[in-house]
C-alpha cells in the first residue's frame, strides 16, 4: 500500500479529540497507536485490543509520524469540520 493510501486511512475530525489524527474516523487516536507502539506493544497485541483496526491502520499512524517528522505535506490525510 503506497503512503498516500495509508494517509487517507487518518482523518481529522474537529469535534473528536479536539481535532488531533484519528484512525479511520474511529475514536482511536494516532496518538495512542504510537504511543502504545513506543511503549513496546507490538502490532498484533493492539490489534487484540482494538479490534475495529487493522495493521494498516497501525501502518498508517507510523506513516502520518513519518510525514509529520520529514515535513512532508499531509494533503492525503482528510480533515472535516473546518
């Protein structure tokens, strides 16, 4: 899966989580996907406990950290509520 097709797996959502990345327009934020990896969760362990996601969705938050770190633009990632 190319990285513009794991970007448009995270959405920003003004009115969920104050507008911070979302999973999917689910209430999993890319937020806690990473820091749940930093901590040493692996991937299939979140996708126990999460089970609305997917490892591309887990794919699609160290992809957004990617482009968010690089500076890369985040046109592919769709924001509602503007």
């Amino acid at each position: 899966m190319s990285e513009d097709a794991l970007l448009a797996r995270i959405t920003v959502r003004r009115d969920v989580f104050g507008g911070k990345p979302i999973v999917r327009d689910m209430r999993i934020s890319v937020e806690l996907v990473l820091s749940l990896l930093a901590q040493g969760e692996v991937p299939q362990a979140i996708l126990e406990d999460y089970p609305d996601l997917e490892l591309d969705d887990i794919r699609a938050c160290l992809a957004y950290a990617h482009a968010v770190i690089a500076g890369d633009r985040l046109d592919a990632v769709p924001v509602s509520g503007q």
